[in-house]
C-alpha cells in the first residue's frame, strides 16, 4: 500500500490531496485507525502489487453517522480497464450493508470528467459546488460536491 501512494503521489495527478508518500508505519495506522472506527478501506491487486483503492469514511457524529465520504484512486497505467467501477460498485455494495448507512458524497474537481462520468454511472448524481473549495494544482478552485443516496 506505501509502494501504491508512493506511485500515486508521483504521478502529479491533480486529484490527490497528499503531498507526500506515506511510510509503510503510517499506512498501517491510518489502515487501523480507519477499521476501529467502522470505516471500510478496499483495495485493487494485479497479484501482489496494489493498484488501485476505494474507502469509505463514516460520519463521527450522531448527527452524520448516516453518511460516509468516498475517496478512491487508480494507478495509471489500470485506469480505464474498469479497475475504478469495479472498486466502486464494491465499496458502494459494501456501504449498503452497514446499519443506519443511506447516504455516499465526495468532491470532484469540474476538470475531472472521467471520474465524474463514473460517478453519475453508478448513480451519483451533482448537489452543488464549492467555489474555490479545493487546491490541488497550486490555486484554489472549484469543488464538485456529489451525492448517492439509497
């Protein structure tokens, strides 16, 4: 997992939020951490080398432990063989089945076109933007919110 952040993070992508690679101890932690507090973190393999990811973060409150926020992310050379939906529709599957949990959202930028069209293939459908509500490329831009409910 520390190999695939550290290949997702050179990539330059414009859509990851880390600076850095994580160390193999953080990954770890943030792997544990995300499992003790009832989240859901699934993984892509092409044998043992991860290439893409799916998590799901539920809400930590009372008031939003109804919702969960869905990041994910694909190795380049994977996109577009169907790694992504396939992670998707797994943790979207996976989501279904925790108690109380009606609610996916997470934030796209405009630019990302692709992965928009994923989400909308699934069923995600546009709730708003947040102008300037993001800086992955170095100025703040706008931040797609989107949402699933079931």
């Amino acid at each position: 997992m520390a190999d695939y952040t550290a290949l997702m993070v050179a990539e330059k992508l414009d859509t990851i939020l880390l600076d850095k690679p994580y160390s193999k101890e953080e990954e770890e932690r943030m792997i544990a951490d995300y499992e003790a507090a009832g989240n859901v973190f699934l993984i892509a393999l092409d044998g043992a080398r991860v290439v893409g990811m799916a998590d799901i973060k539920r809400g930590a409150r009372t008031g939003n432990r109804h919702l969960c926020v869905l990041g994910m992310g694909v190795l380049s050379t994977y996109r577009g063989q169907g790694v992504g939906r396939r992670l998707l529709e797994a943790i979207i599957a996976e989501a279904k089945t925790l108690p109380g949990l009606c609610r996916m959202e997470l934030g796209v930028t405009p630019w990302n076109t692709a992965a928009i069209g994923l989400y909308e293939s699934v069923g995600f459908k546009l709730e708003g933007v947040k102008p300037k509500g993001v800086s992955l490329r170095g100025e703040p831009e706008d931040d797609l919110f989107m949402g699933l409910v079931w």
